[in-house]
C-alpha cells in the first residue's frame, strides 16, 4: 500500500472539495485545531464528532472516510432553539480510495440558537449533543 505524506493529503482534499457544495466556513484534515472542550467521542470507528469551537459563532463537525469520496456538509439548518440539522453529501467520483482520513469542518452556527442550554446536532439519523457553553 502506497502512504502519502499528511501535506500531500491535504492536497488532495483540497482538490476533491474544489466545486462541491460545501457550507463549511473551514476545512482541514484531523481534529478540531481549537475546541473549546476536548472531544467525548471517539473518532477510531468513524463515528462523526461535533464540538463547540473557542470562537464563539462556530462549532466543528468531524467526519471520516476516504480521501477522495469524502462527506461533507452541504446544508445547515436551524429546526427550534436548540437543535441545528446538518446535511451532508458525500463526493461523487467513480472510484474511492481505500484510506481512511479524519476532515473537520468549522461551522456557523445558526443565529437563533440559543447555547445557555444543551443544543442538539441531527447529523443524519444520529443526533449529538453540545453541552451549554
């Protein structure tokens, strides 16, 4: 199996994101460079992770996949004081590499929402839960 070095990477992501419909303020491989609490959730199984981020209008989704046919989010939606939806798609292309990688995506967050309480993330059917900030 042929590794690339994490800039060559992130090259690539770049590229495969070019021209998707992503809503993303941010993207970079790896976790969340500046959570305002360190994650709860483990990322080894691909479970998807959200955290708050120290800047007070973001929060930051984490998702896993390949390089190449990554998810990404292409919608965010504010369902009621607390709860904010997130809709993803996923790149197309042909073939898929078999790698996995970890890609945050930094956020805004909804200008309705109120982070006194615990706020809800509907991430497909799951749905995670930020505590107040």
């Amino acid at each position: 199996m042929r590794t690339f070095p994490l800039s060559a990477a992130a090259i690539l992501v770049a590229v495969s994101l070019a021209g998707c419909g992503s809503v993303a303020e941010a993207s970079y491989l790896g976790v969340p460079q500046n959570p305002l609490k360190p994650t709860q959730q483990g990322l080894i199984d691909g479970t998807p992770t959200v955290t708050w981020l120290s800047d007070e209008t973001r929060f930051a989704i984490t998702l896993a996949g390949s390089s190449n046919c990554s998810s990404y989010p292409s919608k965010v939606s504010q369902i009621d004081d607390h709860t904010i939806e997130v809709v993803t798609q996923r790149t197309k292309r042909p073939l898929c590499t078999a790698d996995f990688i970890l890609t945050t995506y930094e956020l805004s967050t909804p200008a309705g929402i109120d982070e006194s309480l615990p706020v809800v993330v509907v991430l497909g059917e799951n749905s995670y839960e930020l505590g107040p900030r």
